[in-house]
C-alpha cells in the first residue's frame, strides 16, 4: 500500500505536462473561483454544461487514463447516485408542506346550490314587527353547468414517474440535477487544479494576488509561506500513517483474540507515535529553514515562481470573460 500514489485526490500529476501545467497558476485560480462561483443561482442547463466542459478539460489535456479513471470515475459515479436518490426516492427532494393557494373548503364552495335561498326581510321602522310582507321577486339565476371532463389542453404533467416507493416529479429532476452537478463542479475543479499546479506555484500566486492587502499591514509573506509548508507537510503525514500501518501489518496481530478494548488501546498507541513522529518532522523542517539563514519573511527574502502571463495565458483570460458573459446574460435562473 502507498497512500502517496493510491490516494485519488489532491495528488499533482507532474508528468506528462500538459497546456493546464503551462497556464499562469493566477489565470488557473480565476478559473477555479469561476467554476466555484457560477453555479449559484444558475439554471441546471448551465450547471450541466459545466460538467461538460470540466470532462472536456480533463480529455483536451491529455491527463492519463489511471489518473482521471480514479479521480473522474469514482466521482460520477457518487453523483449519479445522488442524483438517484434525489430524484426518484426522495421525491421532490424533502418533504415540505406547502401552503395552498385555494381555499380550504373548495369543495363546499364548488358545491353550493344553484338557487340562492331568499333574502331575509329587513326591519325598518316602517315594517317594526315584520308584518307587512315585500315582494321582492329576485331575479332567476343561471343555471350552473355540471362539470365535464375536459381535455387536457397540452401534454404538460407535473408527474412523470411513479412505481411502488418510486416517484419521479419535475421538481424531483431539478433539484437532482442541481446538487449532483454542484457536487461535481465543486470537487473536481479543485482537484483538477490541484491536480496541474505545483504548492509553490499556488502560494505564488496567491501571494501575487495578495499584494494589494500589503497595505492595510497584513502579513502577506508570512501567510503564503505557511501555506507553501502545509502543502509541503501533507506528503510528510501521509508517509507517516503509511509506516506505522505497514508496521502494525508486518506484526500479524490477531485482531479478533484482542477484543474491543485491547485493539482500542494499540490504535491509541499508534495514534500517540504517529503524533510525536509528526512532531519530530516539523522541529527537523525549522531546523533546516535555522540553518540555512531563515529568520523572517521581511529579513529573508523568499523566492518563488516567476509569474509572467504568457499569449497562451491572456488567451484563456479572453475566453474568461466570454464564459462570464454567457453567465450573465443565458445562464441564470429562468
């Protein structure tokens, strides 16, 4: 077992190199942030679309099979499920009792009789003790025609599918549609960015982003330089976890003579070593960064990518801007 190649998530593929790993890592995260945003309060049809070009993407960029088998794969496959149950057995999505828009007795007043009864007589002075009788003939109302059934004018039907614990509405559709995608987009945008940039090339960029914040004295250094080494530490964790399984692994223990509460005690003990080895890395890092001169970000100065917007980068900023404007204007909610 290694976690650092088995693991289908947040991996970076540094080769092949593809167009994405040539792109500007800035241009990349507009992109990410465009995917990430968009969405929102966006129609299904565009939500589809994104997932279309997020596919489009992974192909176009010549990205091997065993990588996006495990990434793209597994997670289509989630989604599909999600969407499964959001549209056939969870109708509708959640039960939500909705408040009619018709009175509550339709029926008695649909029912009411054709003739109205007579009016009472009213009392005037004239009439105190309502001897005197008026006749006041009230006009004949029309009759009412009984209600026939009518043909359904279009072939409109809010229903679609309904078997046993099945039930398949229009609604039901949407709002799969809506939280499939949005899973999707979510997920595999962010790993596929992970997936063609580099730590140093994200912190960078970041950093470039974040100059302007310089002014309000935010420590702008400092924040990208610890971003660039929790990047760096995940691999460090993850080679941790892997030799202390191997090791409980090469021990053969029986797990099933332990019981309950022996085995809860060895995963302590794991749990403990795996934190002093964690522990023991991270003073090692501060110690290298000691020797070779690292004081502060302000008094060392930290090298990172050179960024340059290439023609390859303003290209894609083009298309950036055409992507918005099909947002706006096509893609919101109808």
């Amino acid at each position: 077992m290694d976690l650092l190649r088995s693991l289908p998530i947040g991996l970076y593929l540094e080769k092949p190199i593809t167009w994405l790993h040539k792109l500007d890592p800035r241009v990349k995260l507009f992109w990410l942030m465009s995917f990430l945003v968009t969405p929102v309060l966006g129609s299904s049809i565009w939500r589809l679309i994104l997932v279309v070009m997020l596919i489009i993407l992974t192909f176009t960029a010549s990205i091997p099979l065993r990588v996006w088998k495990q990434q793209m794969g597994w997670l289509l496959m989630f989604c599909m499920l999600v969407f499964f149950i959001s549209a056939a057995i969870a109708p509708d999505g959640i039960q939500i009792n909705y408040q009619s828009r018709l009175p509550k007795d339709e029926l008695a007043f649909a029912q009411q009789p054709a003739t109205l009864p007579p009016a009472p007589v009213t009392k005037t002075w004239k009439n105190l003790f309502g001897l005197l009788q008026t006749n006041n003939p009230q006009p004949p109302s029309p009759e009412i025609p009984k209600q026939t059934n009518l043909p359904q004018p279009t072939s409109y039907s809010y229903l679609i599918f309904k078997q046993g614990p099945i039930t398949i509405t229009r609604r039901s559709i949407d709002l799969g549609i809506r939280i499939s995608t949005l899973l999707f987009t979510v997920i595999y945008s962010t790993n596929l960015y992970l997936l063609t940039t580099a730590s140093e090339e994200i912190t960078a960029g970041i950093e470039d982003l974040m100059q302007p914040l310089k002014k309000i004295n935010l420590p702008v250094t400092e924040i990208s330089l610890t971003l660039t080494l929790s990047l760096r530490f995940i691999p460090l964790v993850l080679e941790e976890i892997q030799n202390l399984v191997r090791s409980i692994r090469t021990r053969a223990i029986n797990w099933k003579k332990l019981g309950l509460r022996q085995a809860s005690q060895i995963w302590l003990i794991v749990a403990e070593r795996l934190l002093e080895n964690l522990l023991l890395r991270a003073d090692q890092i501060a110690s290298a960064m000691k020797v070779r001169g690292f004081t502060t970000p302000d008094q060392h100065k930290v090298e990172w990518h050179a960024l340059h917007l290439k023609t390859l980068d303003w290209f894609v900023l083009v298309i950036l801007m055409l992507f918005w404007s099909i947002r706006l204007i096509w893609g919101g909610q109808g």
